[in-house]
C-alpha cells in the first residue's frame, strides 16, 4: 500500500464504488479496551464490520463485539474480518493468513 491503513483503503473503495457512507474507527488502545466509545460508534452505524488483523480465537475482535453487544447494539447487522486462527508469521509471510482488502469489501457486501 502507500502507507494508508488497509481498512481505510477498502473503505474508500466501498465509499466509491457502492456510494456507502463509510466510518473507519482506529482503537489507539487495545487494553484496556474503551468499551464506551465503541458502543457510542456502533449506537451511530447502520450496520457494523469488526476488523481484527489477530486471530480468530482470543482476538481482540471478540472483545469490541462484546462491548457492542453489552452496549445494547446487537440487533444491528454485524460481521467481523480476522486472520487465520494459527500464529501469525513475522515479515511478508504474515499477508498468507491475515485478512486483505477483498476480504473486507467481500464482508462488508455481505452486511447488506
């Protein structure tokens, strides 16, 4: 990429090609998690897609899910993007089981 964050990249792909309002929301954080803000977010989307480069079991995904769910947003249409469910790889070798950009365009068409 040209340094601009894969999620970002393939929400302006959607943004353009679907004419979707898109919102990216970066955690600067990971622990704790600021379970508020994300349960704010989530009350002000339509529909919600959880992007996690982890793992599938014991990602931090899991726990924005719950902070969605706890918030009393779990009605809304939700998918989550994660990595392969192994260890993840050090230098190029990590893009064989980490999510791409067709992947979260492919999930967030599914939310429809």
């Amino acid at each position: 990429g040209n340094g601009v964050p894969m999620s970002l990249r393939a929400a302006r792909q959607i943004e353009t090609t679907l004419q979707w309002k898109v919102r990216v929301i970066d955690l600067r954080w990971l622990q704790p998690l600021n379970a508020e803000a994300i349960a704010r977010h989530a009350g002000e989307c339509r529909r919600i897609l959880v992007v996690d480069e982890g793992r599938k079991s014991a990602g931090v995904g899991e726990g924005i899910i719950t902070a969605i769910l706890e918030g009393g947003f779990g009605g809304k249409p939700l998918r989550r993007v994660v990595g392969a469910d192994t260890y993840t790889p050090l230098a190029g070798a990590a893009f064989a089981v980490i999510p791409a950009e067709a992947d979260i365009i492919n999930a967030a068409m599914d939310l429809v």
